[in-house]
C-alpha cells in the first residue's frame, strides 16, 4: 500500500539576495484564505511546526506516525500548577514554562488544511498483522518518553527552580516553607466535622481552636483544597479569624499563613490582608528567622507585600552584622524575589558577600548572584571578580542552573573575567544538549553582551537549537538571533539554525505586539549577517508597529532607524513600508547630538583629524563626521584624485581666517581687482577659470565656458593657483551651493572611510570584528566607499609616540597604492 508524505519545511534564506517570505509561503500554502485565518488567530497560527505528522509506508511494518506528546502536557500541566501553584502567574516573572506556552502547535487547523479527505485520497488500509502492530505500538512508546524526556528537560519552574539551594542546609528548614513536606492526609469526613463546628459555633472559638482548624483542614486530600477555599463555612471561618487577628500569637498566626499557603488561598483574599496588616505591626517583636519565614511564604502565595518587605530590610539593616550565612542567603533570594534592591543594603551585601564567599555552596553562590540580578543590585568589581575567580575553580562541579545564574550577573555588571570564559568553553558544550532552551539563550546572550566568541559553544548551541526551536519564546528566538549577529558567527548548519528561528519568529509574532523590542532585536541581529526577512521587515516598519515601540520602556527609534537604512542600502528590491521621514530627521538629530559630545571628541580621532589636515593641506581635505548615522560610530572621510592627490571637498566646515603672508607674489592692481570682482575687467572667463582650477583639476580637463559655481567658487572659496597664493577669506552667503557644484567639477577619484576603531568594535581578546561594524564597513563598500581602518592595537600605542611617527604611519595608510586599485 502506498501512502502520502506530507511535510512543512521553512525555505532555506539567501545571504546574497534579500528573502521575501510573502511569496514563498503563498508559494506553499496556495491558499490565501487560510492564511487570513491564521491572521486572526495567531495562536492557531503557530501551528505550523516541524513536527508535522509524517507518514512513510514504504512497507507497511515501518508504518508509524511521529507526533508530539507534548500536545497533552498542557492538561497535566495546568493540573500540576493547581496543586503547586506554579503556574506562570508570579507578578514581574517572566521565566515562565515553554511547555504550556507551545503545546497548542503541534496539532492544529495548520494540519488538518495540509491533509487532504483520507477517504477521497487513500485507499482504505489493510488490517495489520497483531506482530506488525506490536512492533508498530513499541515503536510509538519509545518515540514517546523520548518526546517526555525532552519536554521534561524543557520545563523550567520558575518558582521552585530558585529554590534548590535551600536544600543544601538544615538551616533553611527554619527560614523557608517546604510545601513538597509530606504530611498526613485528613479523611474527609474530619474535615466536614471541623467545617460543622464552624457552621454551628459561628466565630466563637478561640484562637488556639481557629488555628486548630485551619492547620487540619490544609491537610486534606490535594484535590479538595480548591472546593474547600470556595465553602461557605470556611469563609466564615477566614472572618472569625480576621476579627480575632491581634489575639493570636505570632507562631499561630505563622501556622494560618502556611496552611494558606497549602491550601493555595487567592493572593487578594482578605484574610491574607488581614495577616499582612498585623505582620507589619508585628515585625519589631519577631525575630529574623519569624521574618524571614514570613517573607517566604508570602513568595509561595505569590502576594506582593512591598510594604512588609521595606519593614523587613530595615530591619535587616539595624541587625546586619547578626545575619548568619543561611540567614543572608535568603535574605537575598527574597530580595531578588520582591525585585527590588534596598540602596542602604547594597553595600552591606558586598562585605557580607565577601565575608561568606568561601563558604558558600556552590549552589548558594548561584542563588546569590540571582538575587542581585533580579533586584538590580550593582555590586563592585571587586566584589563580582573574587565570585568568578571562585567559580572558574569550581565550574566543573556546579549545576548548570548556578552557572547560569553567575553569567547573568556578570552580564550585567559588564564585566569581562577570561578565567570564567575560557572554562566555559571547557564545560559547557557537552552540556548545552541537557540545559533548557532558556539556560541556552542566557549562556549564549552572556557571550555576546561581554563580547567573548567561543566557537565550541556557538557551534553547540547552533546544532542543538533547530529540534529545540519550538520551546523558545519570542524573547529567546530574539536573542539568538542577536547574539549569532553580534558576534558576526555563521554556523556549520546555518541555513537550518537560522530557517528555524525565523520560521519560530513568524510563529511568535503575535507576542511582538506586546513586546516588540523583541522583533527588532532579531532583525538586527539578521541584518548583521545580511539576513533579511522581508515580511518581518514589513511588519516592524509599519505605522502599527512603530507606534507600539513608543510605549515600550526601551528606546527603539535608533533600532527602527538602523533596521530600515540598512534595509534601504542592501535590499534595493524591498518594496514593504519604511519610516517616516520626520522619524528619520528625528533620530539623525539625535545621533549627531550625541556624536558631538561624545565621539567626535575622542582623543584618538582628534588627534587622527589634526594630523590629517596637517599632512593633507587643511580641514578642507578631512572630514570627521558619521557617513551613515543610523551605525552610530564616526568616519575621518578623505577623498583622492587618481592619480594619488587629495580632494578638498569639506567645504561646509568653517574655515578659520590666515593672514596673507609674505611669499614673494606681487600684489599688482589686476590681481587686487580679480580678488574683489572675482576677475579681472581685461581677463576672458577661460583665464579665469584655468586661474581658479585646483592641482587636481588641471589633470585630464579641457578649458571650458564659465559656470556660474565656477565664480562663487572663486569669490568665495580658497584660491589655489599655479603660483601657490593660498588665500582662504571668510565664507559668505553663497556657502550653501558650493559643495555639490564643487563636487561636480572633481575629477572621479576614490572616497576613503577611515574608521579609528576601539576595543568596543571588537570580540573580547581578539581581532574578530562585531557584527555592527562588519555591517557598517560592508555597506560602505556598497555605497563606493573604499575602508581605511586604523586598528586600536596600532593607532592607540602610536599616541605616545613622535608627531613624526605619527604622520609617517597615517601617510602609509592614506597613500597605499592598493587603494586605488581596489577602488
């Protein structure tokens, strides 16, 4: 029996030519109605995954059908999150589990349109034998807790996956809820005896006897919580509570915030505002461990209680120097936890640090390094130089989860430690199969912010991304993107690694709306490597769009404004929206603005600009200024005749005054006329304007009747004639024409983009440039430009040297005789 293969692919990009995606998945579909359906549901329209059933019967006892078990994870996990409570609800966390977020792609309308009637197109199957269909069901097992295992590794609990490092004391038992502490059930029948006596009694009970009852009443059947928090009689109960709030003691009233805390009572509920009111009053008569406690379980109820915790670090600030280590771990989890950072802690934090960094588990130093990235808590670079020096020795025999979380921290003090870097290559690759699509993501986004390219670890996480590719969110296929772009890497698998991510970008493009610094980070991370998706690009450029990164809290306009020039000098076939132009004038403003005051001014290009002139014969001959704004880094432009000879062409700079000096030309009356007229009353117009040419002029050109440029040239620019009288008057009104009319009167020649680079242009430790500056530097070519660079490891040591030495090395790298052949 024959049988149907049908599959999904996502076409293969060009790097050579810009890629139209609109096309091709008309070219694919055929069907424009049904991508008007995918357009109004987006979630139905991430089903196109390359999980796809398959169907290959070449022989009927290799008949199977791969499928996705991940497609039933949402029911169990939604079942599980209502037990634990760890579904991704957590007020300001944005780890959620990929695993629910992804189920709804595996099979959806996308499949069942791609099939056609089994009963029209296939004739119906024979009966297998019971051996095939055995063999055929094992099959289908094993593929199946393979499919497990992989959506098992991918869960990340961001609620419990913090938490690991508690296990590591005994100490934490005191400071911390256990919500997975195995305790007796209660048979239901007690529990609707106690839920009577509240019935009947009606809020007389006495404190002990409340606290009784709700301790025992958490400790029935996990199934029964959520019918039980919803019963009449237990909301009487909360209120008997609530009215005798101040009459408990504190354990007790500890002892009501756990069992809320089994019986997953609603954040809002007003018993639990009741019990944080009297927990503020209560904190100068509690101690730490009460606090601390307290502070947890708040985290496990996901309330946010910022009133508490400010009472808390103040009181940690007066009792600091009585933290034990234990008690200071988790002081900073639920810092990190409440993401906010107590400035009058933060340096107390760093000499607690230091005090215990040698002490600390591994895991408890990856717990540390989480909470100050959470909250945002800057520390020294002292202090985060011993952590990395502590884990470059130790790297091996921690989790990947610690690991990662120390990456993040040193991510964000910007801090390269080559120690901790170049282990990481050691370590990392063979675990990069086993880690999680998140972890993978902060691995490799921790490599590009420091700038560190490690080829062991991109290559790893390029081969391991494509069968992972469906669990990434739109934040993680972003940062891949950025990441591969900034450290200008292409991998073996290229075409599938980037296929994939693209493919998963158009699955999530729904999310971009509600986070769409996401998509521009991708996009540029494609346009450094000259990757060029239009119909993203279409989408991001539109007015919609643009209008929604205006309420972002990052500034996009300088990532619109690079997106869209670049998309304007590489894709001259792109016909989708672009930006307006009073947005381009806006942040060309403001790119410009910022170059004046803060590289412009730079030593090294000062220093570059200065000595140019001086070799070249004026700031006429030199321009420092940004060719293309929109890459945000300064050119030193310089223009050459054919045969060698420098341009002036910076016409627009102010040009300061020079006194005539004495050089042995006669001041005769003729000249003095031609000087105020622009030329003398007996003089043709072919005399003057072979008087007005400049050196580069009179090679190649013939005499030719006056331009009205030639005289405002003449009158109002510098005069360069054969007898070497340099005169440069004060420009006057007629300025503003001169450039281009002067331009056109040049000879063609070669236009040098000299770049005068920094360490910031470069991989850390290396000579690999990054992807913005390789982008930038290739669409110069693009526009004619020939680059001249003048490296940091040869311009900066040369600063010190001799002004001869300087001049030297600049009139080699201007001059070179391969730069007009390359031109």
């Amino acid at each position: 029996m024959a049988t149907v293969l049908i599959c999904r692919r996502f076409p293969r990009l060009s790097r050579v030519t810009t890629f139209s995606t609109t096309a091709k998945c008309k070219a694919e579909s055929g069907s424009n109605k049904s991508k008007q359906k995918k357009e109004e549901n987006p979630e139905t329209a991430n089903t196109r995954t390359e999980s796809a059933a398959t169907i290959q019967l070449l022989n009927p006892l290799d008949y199977r059908v791969s499928y996705n078990p991940s497609a039933y994870a949402k029911s169990r996990a939604a079942s599980q999150q209502h037990t634990a409570r760890n579904s991704g609800q957590a007020l300001g966390d944005t780890f959620t589990s990929p695993g629910a977020a992804q189920v709804q792609h595996v099979f959806g309308t996308a499949s069942s349109q791609a099939l056609p009637p089994v009963g029209d197109a296939l004739p119906k199957p024979k009966s297998k034998p019971v051996v095939e269909q055995t063999i055929s069901a094992l099959l289908s097992v094993a593929e199946t807790k393979e499919e497990a295992e992989k959506e098992k590794t991918e869960m990340h609990d961001s609620k419990e996956d913090p938490r690991v490092f508690q296990k590591g004391r005994p100490e934490y038992r005191s400071l911390r809820y256990d919500k997975f502490e195995p305790i007796e059930t209660l048979p239901l029948e007690e529990g609707e005896s106690i839920l009577h006596s509240v019935a009947v009694c009606k809020g007389s009970q006495s404190p002990g006897t409340i606290t009784d009852y709700f301790c025992r009443l958490s400790r029935l059947p996990v199934e029964q919580h959520a019918v039980l928090v919803s019963e009449l009689r237990f909301n009487t109960l909360c209120r008997c509570a609530v009215k005798n709030i101040s009459l408990f003691s504190t354990s007790d009233l500890i002892d009501i915030l756990k069992a809320c805390v089994r019986l997953v009572v609603p954040p809002t509920h007003p018993l639990l505002n009741a019990c944080e009111n009297e927990f503020c009053r209560r904190v100068w008569d509690m101690n730490l461990d009460q606090l601390l406690l307290v502070a947890d379980c708040w985290r496990c109820l996901e309330r946010s209680v910022p009133s508490y915790l400010s009472i808390l670090f103040s009181y940690a600030n007066m009792h600091w120097k009585d933290l034990t280590l234990p008690q200071f771990v988790q002081l900073v989890y639920i810092i990190g936890e409440g993401r906010r950072s107590p400035a009058d802690l933060t340096q107390k934090m760093e000499s607690m640090i230091l005090k215990y960094l040698d002490s600390f588990t591994l895991e408890e130093v990856g717990a540390v390094c989480l909470g100050l990235f959470k909250s945002l808590s800057g520390i020294s670079e002292h202090t985060m130089r011993k952590i990395a020096d502590r884990v470059s020795l130790q790297m091996e025999d921690m989790s990947t989860y610690a690991l990662v979380n120390v990456l993040k921290m040193l991510r964000y003090t910007r801090m390269g430690h080559l120690p901790v870097m170049k282990e990481l290559g050691k370590v990392i690759p063979a675990r990069i199969p086993t880690i999680n699509i998140q972890g993978i993501m902060h691995i490799t986004l921790t490599c590009s912010s420091l700038h560190y390219f490690d080829e062991g670890i991109m290559a790893a996480v390029a081969m391991s991304l494509p069968s992972k590719v469906t669990y990434c969110r739109s934040k993680d296929a972003a940062k891949f993107l950025w990441s591969f772009g900034c450290l200008d890497y292409e991998p073996p698998n290229e075409e599938e690694f980037y296929s994939s991510l693209i493919e998963q970008m158009h699955r999530k493009l729904h999310e971009f709306r509600k986070f769409p610094e996401h998509l521009l980070t991708g996009l540029l991370g494609l346009a450094f490597v000259k990757r060029f998706p239009e119909e993203l690009i279409d989408y991001a450029l539109r007015d919609e769009f643009v209008q929604k990164t205006r309420s972002s809290k990052y500034e996009l306009k300088k990532d619109l404004f690079t997106l869209s020039k670049s998309v304007e000098i590489e894709c001259p076939s792109y016909q989708g929206n672009h930006l307006p132009p009073q947005l381009y004038e806006e942040v060309t403003e403001m790119v410009l603005n910022f170059a004046e005051q803060e590289i412009y001014v730079r030593p090294e290009i000062v220093e570059a600009v200065s000595l140019l002139q001086s070799m070249l014969g004026g700031p006429e001959y030199v321009k420092n200024h940004m060719i293309l704004p929109h890459t945000r880094s300064s050119d030193l432009e310089v223009h050459l005749a054919m045969d060698g000879r420098p341009i002036p062409f910076n016409l627009k700079d102010p040009i300061p005054d020079r006194k005539l000096k004495d050089i042995g030309v006669s001041l005769t009356d003729d000249l003095m006329t031609q000087l105020i007229k622009g030329r003398s009353n007996n003089q043709s117009p072919v005399e003057v304007e072979n008087a007005d040419r400049t050196p580069g002029q009179e090679r190649g050109e013939e005499a030719r009747t006056p331009r009205i440029g030639d005289r405002a040239a003449f009158s109002g620019g510098p005069l360069i004639a054969d007898a070497r009288l340099q005169l440069e008057p004060k420009l006057g009104r007629c300025l503003e024409a001169l450039p281009s009319l002067t331009l056109n009167r040049q000879p063609q020649g070669v236009k040098l983009a000299i770049q005068v680079s920094n360490r910031n242009h470069y991989c850390y430790c290396s000579k690999r440039l990054l992807g913005l500056h390789c982008l930038k530097r290739r669409q110069l070519r693009q526009l004619g430009y020939v680059v001249v660079e003048l490296p940091f490891w040869e311009w900066f040591p040369l600063l010190k040297r001799t002004r001869l030495e300087k001049l030297s090395y600049l009139h080699y790298k201007v001059f070179d005789p391969a730069l007009l052949s390359r031109a």
